[in-house]
C-alpha cells in the first residue's frame, strides 16, 4: 500500500467554497473540463453523453438541495470535488502508488502510468470524489489545476484553479489553508468554515462556508423582506404605477 508524505512542509493548497453565495450556474464544472481536456489528466472522456447510459469524467459536480420549509424554504447549491484531504484513504489503499499525496503542497494526484483501474480509491473516498475513466481504464481526480497554479507563464493574478478562475459571483477562493494567516484561513475563521464529514477523521483540506440565516425583515440593517407584500389599489400613485409598468411590459 502507499504511505503518504514523511515530511510534509505544512503547505496545504485547497480551496474554501461559500455556499452562501453559489448560485449552482456549473461554470466551475464546465471550466475545469474544459481546462483539463488539455492538461495533465487529459482526456476528461464523454462516452454517449445523451445516449440512456452515459459515462463522462467530471472532476466537480454540483449538486442542488432543497432545505426548510414554507416561507424558510431555500435551495442550496453544494459543489463538490477533491478534498485533497490531510489524512486521505484513497492513498493508503492505493497498491501500486499511483494515487500520492505531494509533501510540498499537500495535493493529491494519480500516476497514471501506473494506476491499474482497481477502483479501490474510489471505494475508500466517503465523497465520491474519484473518476473512472472507461476509456483509458484509469482514475482521475481534481489536480487543483497544478498545471496551471504552477505555470510561470502566467501572470501572477491567473494561477489560480479554473474553477476559481471562472466563478461568476466568488463563491470559490483559492489558497494556502495550511497557513493560519493566509486569506482563505481568516475567511475559514471568520464564517465559522466547516470539513465535510469530519467523522471520517481524512481531515479534509477543503473548506465549505456555511449559508447566512435569512432576513425576514426590513428592520435596519437587516436587509429587505423575504416577500413583498400589497399595499392596495386605492391610491392614484398605485394605478400611475400599474399603467407605467404594463407600458414598459409591451
């Protein structure tokens, strides 16, 4: 089996992922297969993609819940990928070593050369974070983009993981959380930042934010109310406001 890191530097590069804010568009997920078609674990296959069994590598998918209910209701949007976690299982179990634990930065990435398509990391992730790729009969994963956070290539500003990159509203930040004072740590502080699943005891380096309460009130400072509600039809400002609006409805 494969052992991870000896001495690892500290360093644990993952990504911290607001669920506040995360409006379930999938422009991480689109962004990454398209970054990664082209990049180390490329090619990310589609076999019969709108065919009744299709069969695809994806390294985030996001998943939509509902959570409360009546006027509490609220949909949640829940990305997930990689954990990229401290004490990952998926490594341990590996027999050949081609799953590994990098010691300089704490990513976890797969060998290809050497993976077997045994499946057995796939079996010991709880997050259903690995990929099988029929096609080439090997598993994939989330890299954090290691090709691109590393290219010098790039200006500083771009190395960040395409999933980052291309988040339209900045649910996903990008960072050392290894370090107690880095950016994505004091947001983890701040939010009250939580593991997945903690009672795995992978100690996941990943972090999810957790949604605010609502605001059901226009109290000040606490936002606009959860509804709208009437104010009549008496008034001559309402009907001047009903003519405006089904003039600018044509």
């Amino acid at each position: 089996m494969t052992s991870l890191p000896a001495h690892p530097t500290g360093k644990q590069l993952g990504l911290v992922i607001d669920l506040d804010i995360c409006v379930g568009c999938h422009a991480c997920a689109v962004n990454c297969k398209e970054w990664n078609s082209g990049g180390q674990m490329a090619p990310m296959t589609d076999e019969d993609p709108y065919g009744p069994n299709p069969l695809g590598v994806w390294f985030n998918r996001i998943h939509s819940f509902e959570v409360g209910e009546g006027r509490e209701s609220q949909t949640v949007h829940f990305p997930r990928s990689c954990l990229h976690c401290a004490e990952p299982a998926c490594v341990t179990v590996c027999p050949t070593g081609a799953s590994y634990k990098r010691a300089e930065d704490g990513i976890v990435l797969v060998n290809e050369d050497i993976c077997i398509g045994c499946k057995l990391c796939s079996w010991a992730c709880p997050y259903g974070a690995r990929e099988y790729d029929y096609d080439v009969g090997v598993m994939k994963k989330c890299t954090l983009c290691v090709d691109k956070i590393y290219n010098e290539n790039l200006p500083e500003i771009d190395r960040v993981p395409a999933c980052v990159a291309t988040c339209p509203v900045g649910a996903r930040h990008f960072g050392d959380l290894g370090d107690p004072e880095s950016s994505v740590s004091r947001l983890v502080a701040e939010r009250q930042g939580y593991d997945l699943m903690p009672e795995q005891g992978y100690r996941p380096t990943n972090k999810y934010l957790p949604p605010r309460p609502r605001k059901n009130s226009c109290e000040a400072g606490s936002g606009a109310p959860a509804r709208l509600e009437s104010l009549g039809n008496g008034n001559i400002g309402n009907v001047l406001l009903r003519w405006v609006d089904r003039a600018l409805s044509r």
